[in-house]
C-alpha cells in the first residue's frame, strides 16, 4: 500500500532523488511503480547472482514476497554497490512502503539511507550489515552472525588437530573484498585459533564468494606454497572451485588437504558427504519468510527487533549424508 502522508520536505527529497536516479544510467531497479490496489510494495536490492546460495536466497524471497501478497520491486545489482544505490534511489521515487537490501559491502551507505528516512520509508537489512554509526537509519537487520560461523570454522579445526604438535599450514579463500561476511568470517576464525602456535595462515586471498575464482586462487596457492595442510573457504562455491584445483595437482580433497567451508549449499554437502570436504558451517539462505513478517510490521509501524538472527547448524560427513535427501537448497 503507497503512502500518501507525505511532509513536504520529504516530497521534496524524493524530487531530488528522482533528478539522480534519472542520471544513474540502467542498472537500478526494475522498471514499475508504487500501485493503488492495497498491496503493501516492497523494494528490494540483490547483491547478485555470485553463487549457489544467492540464487537460493533470492528464490526464497521472491516465493516468499508472493505467498505474502506483497508487491515485490526486484532489483539485481550484479555486486556493484552503485548499482544498489541507484535502485534504492529509484525505489525511493516510486514511493514503495518498505526498501530492503542485502549490502554489497559494508561502507559508504549512509547518504541513501537517510534520504529513504527523509522519504518516510522503513529499511530492512538482510544478510550482510552495514558499518553506519548511525543506526537509526535502517529498522532491522536479518541474517547470520558471520563472526560466529568463523568461530565455528575454528573450533572444528582445534578438535581435529587436539593433542597433534606439528605445523598446521593454512590457506584462505575470502569472500568480496569489504563485505560483511568475508570481513567478519576471517575475523571469527582468525580469534578462534589464535591461541595455538602450531596453526599458521601462511596465504590469504579473496575469491570473491565465485566458484571459477576459487579455483584459480588456489591453483596459485598450490604452485606457491606445495605445503599446505587446510584450506579454509569463506563459501561453498569458492571451496568447489578449489577442490578443482587440487585434484587437477594429483592431490585427494578432504585427505591431503582438509577442507572447511561455510553455507551448506547443496553442491557443499554433497562433496562433504563424498568425503572431499571435511566441515562446513551452515548460512541459511531461507530467509524470505521471516523478512516478509519483518516487513508487514514495518510497514504497519509496528516495533520490530533491531537484531534477527537466523537459526543454523554444523555439518560433518555423516549429517551431510543424512540431511541431504531433503535438503532444499
């Protein structure tokens, strides 16, 4: 449902927004305005299509935003963050009720977001944080703690070396480059281990959460350091990838190099459950039900938690086989 109470200062606002939005070339949102038939509009900006789980993520919130009965403007911004700004801009101009986006990093958003609070319109964050100080510009932000999933990625490689003194050599596949879940996924990770001298991280690069990235990273990897013991992937897909990489170097995934990675991806668990990944911390990307609830109450103005945090798992090989006849993503 549009809203119709604006102030004139708001109108205001959005005009000048219109004259941006209109310079922002095509890349925005798609095409279509706010409608007058008592739907609630929801705008809402993609990072992309980069993997496995953002193509389940984006599946979950467009069934999700239909079972609704919500209007749902999608925008793809192709992991561009000024592709993101220009649809929120845009989205903005057509007045939808509520704006929600997944970031594609996590600086350099507070001048749009406080144009969407001048406009009146409520901000839902999904999946990925923003690093704003001011955080009255978005209303609730629902994901994953990426911090604890690193801790989680760590606490599985402490067990597994307990009580073993040698050398643990370490490579690192990041995800993008000043996203939240790369940032803080190293960071859990990193804390997690520190206290044990035997663990070394002895390469760190990003792969860009991209499957064909992975394997090229660590094809560079192995060629520069031939001794490695783990690879520790920020993403499923960017762990496939290297798995690639090192069957094509004569090496066995899973048994020469262990392997852990994050998400849980269908393609994930089944390598895990051949064997050729040893650990993976889940990152659901189901989320699409509980950001349509988010939404309905914001827009109603309802009060909603500042902080929603989605319920998720571990896998070894063994749950991986368990879990994977009904796995739904």
């Amino acid at each position: 449902m549009v809203r119709r109470n604006w102030s004139a200062a708001a109108l205001a606002g959005v005009l000048a927004v219109s004259t941006l939005a209109g310079c922002g070339g095509s890349d925005g949102a798609d095409s279509g305005s706010g409608n007058d038939d008592g739907k609630i509009t929801l705008g809402f900006s993609q990072v992309g299509a980069e993997s496995g789980w953002r193509t389940a993520n984006t599946k979950s919130i467009q069934e999700s935003a239909t079972a609704a009965g919500i209007d749902l403007q999608f925008s793809d911004a192709q992991g561009k963050q000024e592709n993101q700004i220009t649809a929120i801009r845009n989205f903005i101009t057509q007045k939808v009720d509520v704006i929600a986006f997944s970031p594609v990093v996590t600086s350099g958003w507070d001048a749009v977001l406080q144009e969407a609070k001048d406009a009146g319109i409520p901000v839902i964050l999904t999946d990925r944080a923003v690093d704003s100080q001011d955080t009255s510009l978005y209303k609730s932000f629902i994901g994953s703690d990426f911090v604890v999933e690193g801790q989680k990625a760590g606490e599985w490689l402490i067990k597994e070396y307990e009580g073993k003194t040698e050398p643990v050599n370490i490579v690192e596949l990041q995800g993008t480059t000043g996203s939240a879940p790369a940032l803080d996924r190293q960071k859990g990770f990193q804390e997690k281990i520190a206290a044990n001298p035997n663990f070394k991280i002895v390469k760190s690069q990003t792969g860009d959460f991209k499957r064909a990235d992975g394997k090229t990273v660590m094809e560079t990897f192995l060629q520069s350091t031939p001794d490695i013991d783990v690879l520790y992937a920020h993403n499923d897909d960017m762990g496939l990838g290297a798995i690639e990489a090192i069957e094509a170097a004569g090496k066995k995934p899973g048994t020469d190099i262990k392997i852990i990675t994050v998400d849980a991806v269908k393609d994930g668990m089944t390598a895990l459950a051949d064997g050729k990944i040893n650990f993976i911390v889940e990152c659901s990307p189901l989320l699409g039900p509980q950001l349509m609830d988010l939404v309905k109450k914001a827009d109603a103005g309802e009060e909603i938690p500042a902080r929603v945090l989605t319920e998720e798992t571990t896998f070894t090989q063994e749950q991986a086989k368990e879990a994977l006849p009904t796995r739904q993503y």
